[in-house]
C-alpha cells in the first residue's frame, strides 16, 4: 500500500503523537509499504524547534525508508489555550500545498491525525480527487477542549462547531481513536459503529522490556544501571516521574507531595524522587522541590534507554488535574505498565483511566496530596505488593498494548477498507 500519514508530531519526538506517529510509520516502511509523512520539525515538548531544523521554510529527509516533508509551524513562547489554536492552524496552512501535492502520488491512504483538526478538510479533498480512503485519528478532542477550556463560548457557537466538526467526520471512510470512552464519544457525534476503529496507543513490550515471561523485569538486572549512573542507593525506593511537563499533568502534587518525606518516618526506606521531562511546568516543580537532596531532574532519555530507565523505577507516579477529561488515557501509561512496576495515578472514579490502573496499582482523588501521600507510603512499605501489582501491569500490557498485535490489525483493517 502507498500511505501518507499527515501528523504535526512526529519523530525524533520521545513522548505523546510524535512516539507513536514515528513507530507506526516506521513498522509499515518495515511491512513493505511505501510511507509518506506531512509533518512540522520537531519542537515538542520543549516548545522549541530542535536544532537543526529549518523554522520558516520547507523541507524534505528520509528516515527509516520513510519520505518526511517537514512544514514550518509557529511556536508559541509560552503556550496557552489561544496560542495553541493559532499554532495549530499554521501547521494546517503550510501542510496544505504538500498535502495537495500528494495527490499526484496516487496513495492508498490519507491518515491524517487530530489534533490539528484544521488539516482535515485538506485531506478529504486530497483523498478525494487521488481516490485514496481518508482515516482520521483522533488522539484528542480539540473542539470539545476548547469548549472546556472557555476558550470557546456560548450555546449557538459550540452548536454551529460542533455541526461542522460531525460534518468532517463524517466525511471520512473511518475515523479511529484510542480508548473505549473515545469509541463512545466519537458515536455521540453521530458516527455509525461500523465506522470507528479502536487504534490504541502501543509498546512493545516483548523486544523493548527483552522478555516474554512477566516476572524477568522484576528479577533482571540490567546490562546499564541507571540507579548507578545517577549515585542512586541500590536498597532505596525510587518514585518516579517520566513524561511531559505540562500545565495539564497537575504536577504540583508531585513537589507538595515530595516535600512531605523532609519528615517521613525515620523507620522507612531511603525515597529518592525522579522527574524526567520537559515542557512549560517544569521550572515550576523545580521551584517546588528546591533544598530537596531527594529529588533528581533529568531530561527526557533516549528512545533506546526507555525499558531500561523505566525499569530503575519502584514506583511510577502519575498525576492528573482534577478537570482532567474522563476520555484522557496518557501515551506514557503503556511505557509504566510493561516495565512490571505499580503505578500511582490520581483520577476520578469511574474514568477509563482508573479503571486501567486499578488492576496495576492504586487510585486516588486528582489533586489531593494527602491521599497521594499516603497510597506512596503503603507502595513503599510493601514490596510484595509492589511487585503482585508491576506483574499484574505487565501482563495487562502483554495481552491488550503489544504493539505488533496492534499494527497488525492496523493493518488488516487499512487492506479491508481498500479492498
């Protein structure tokens, strides 16, 4: 099959769309396929085009077989509601005249990924006119968002976008998304079941985390030591935080939460905290936790590092502001799960998201540093529990997020729907 893929994240991005956009492009290229990507340079989530990469002008690479054209976007500074809006529009813009070149390509698939969801319509007339089948993946529901947000107000406005986001729906042959709660959402939106596919985010847990049996993470040790490459002590408990460092993770818990074990109970194991990442809250979190010797900053690690750094882990922590989407699933979940540790989340009840974890850690209420405090102390207290819970969330991880499961059907679906 001849594919283009239109995403403003892309790789070398380690975390969120740019992950996974990058890992499925390259498994097709490895299938036989001829990939092709629209995307933007890579910027996130520093909010920084990366060094080496044209700001203001087009471009074009391969990459693992993989034809790239990359298409200016504006960055905002520091971004916000607004700001994201514009920035996404620019993508949309400058992506377009490739997008339309393509057309000429004569590709089987247009699989654009939302958001932005402006680059859409450019896609549907690109498919269109070459006769290709049209997917969106929706990664996020940036209308309901801005509706949520207040950045978008009143009945009769939300009414008219909200028409017109159900009419670019349904103008694709299918639309795909990655939980069951976004299944439902995008049905609500008046899609037919048997128009929507469930694409959910992946890891490779069987090549990446080097196993196929579900206790070898918890009783290997790895060839690299992260614990000794940072002076880390060998017997203590190591909290960790891996991901972006954005306004919507809540990562303020983190630093409350950290501040608390100045006065921990002597009689406790030695807890080192470790936060990984970048993005617009990190400097926060910092400020937060200054004078502690307990808690470590590191940048994002490379892609190659992941099943080993996740593994120095005891426990992954993973906040979530209590306005948080009940459709929200974080891209990083599936990383914490097949690295066979337990996992903290905050999230409401009910959600998808707690509904996920509760097999592989515990939940408490978003935003609560008392709760969030003490389930860290029962985890810390009972490495029996920890490591029921870590292989619980491995298996999970085996059985439902193996990532050649999931292109697999990928796949045979894309074969269907040209078929």
């Amino acid at each position: 099959m001849k594919i283009v893929i239109q995403s403003i994240n892309f790789h070398p991005e380690l975390t969120g769309i740019g992950k996974y956009a990058g890992e499925m492009a390259r498994w097709l290229t490895s299938k036989g396929h001829e990939v092709r990507v629209i995307t933007a340079p890579p910027y996130y989530p520093k909010w920084k085009i990366s060094p080496g990469y044209k700001k203001y002008f087009w471009s074009s690479e391969v990459w693992c077989g993989v034809k790239v054209y990359r298409c200016p976007v504006w960055v905002p500074l520091k971004p916000n509601g607004l700001t994201r809006i514009f920035h996404l529009a620019s993508f949309s813009l400058s992506s377009l005249p490739i997008m339309l070149w393509q057309i000429f390509w004569r590709s089987n698939i247009i699989f654009t990924i939302e958001p932005p969801l402006f680059a859409a319509p450019a896609a549907l007339v690109a498919s269109r006119i070459s006769g290709a089948r049209s997917i969106l993946h929706i990664q996020d529901f940036e209308v309901d968002a801005a509706f949520d947000l207040g950045l978008l107000k009143g009945v009769r406005l939300k009414k008219l976008v909200l028409g017109i986001e159900k009419f670019i729906l349904r103008r694709f042959d299918l639309v795909c998304t990655i939980s069951g709660r976004m299944v439902e959402r995008v049905i609500s939106k008046g899609l037919v079941a048997e128009n929507i596919f469930l694409f959910p985010n992946w890891v490779d847990a069987r090549t990446e985390f080097k196993t196929s049996h579900q206790d070898y993470v918890i009783k290997a040790t790895p060839e690299f030591s992260y614990r000794k490459h940072l002076n880390l002590p060998p017997d203590g408990v190591i909290a960790m935080y891996s991901g972006n460092m954005g306004a919507k993770q809540g990562l303020e818990i983190l630093g409350q939460v950290a501040r608390k074990f100045q006065y921990a109970d002597e009689n406790l194991p030695l807890v080192h905290f470790v936060f990984c990442g970048d993005g617009i809250g990190r400097e926060k979190l910092i400020e937060q936790c200054k004078g502690l010797n307990f808690v470590h900053f590191l940048d994002l690690q490379p892609a190659e590092n992941l099943a080993c750094f996740l593994a120095m882990a005891d426990i992954h922590l993973l906040p979530q502001r209590a306005d948080a989407s009940d459709l929200v699933m974080p891209s990083k979940l599936t990383g914490m799960m097949a690295s066979a540790r337990p996992i903290l989340a905050s999230a409401h009840n009910g959600t998808e998201l707690a509904n996920v974890v509760q097999c592989c850690g515990l939940v408490v209420p978003p935003e609560n540093p008392q709760s969030f405090y003490d389930a860290l102390l029962s985890l810390i207290s009972d490495k029996d529990l920890r490591n029921r819970l870590g292989v619980s969330g491995f298996k999970y991880a085996i059985n439902n997020l193996d990532r050649d499961r999931i292109l697999l059907s990928f796949e045979s679906k894309l074969k269907t729907i040209i078929s």
